[in-house]
C-alpha cells in the first residue's frame, strides 16, 4: 500500500483515501515516511542546494 502526505489537510492519506492529486506528496512507502514529507522534501532540498554549489564552485575553478 502507498501513502500519501496532503499538504491541504497536513493529514498522511492511503489510495484508497487520498484527496486530489494537487494537493499530495508522494507515494511513500510507509505512514512514518509520509508523515515525514515536508521534513524528507526540506532535507533534500538543502542537499541539492549543496550539490549545486559544489558544482557551482567547480566550474568557477
């Protein structure tokens, strides 16, 4: 089963109860995971903002 984070209601949603498309991340594959989604999305961000600048920094060499 997938779940799913509707960042509408800040509620973790299953297929079988998720809201629309829109309004959701995800597939998670467990109901920590996706209680977790805004957490897990701020957390990737800041490492490919990184890794940009990494890269960044590279090219600058």
């Amino acid at each position: 089963m997938a779940y799913w984070y509707n960042v509408d209601t800040g509620k973790v949603e299953t297929d079988e109860t998720k809201g629309p498309g829109d309004d959701l991340m995800g597939p998670y594959d467990t109901e920590d995971e996706a209680s977790r989604a805004l957490d897990i999305a701020r957390e990737k961000t800041a490492r490919w903002d990184e890794e940009d600048r990494a890269w960044d920094d590279d090219l600058d060499d």
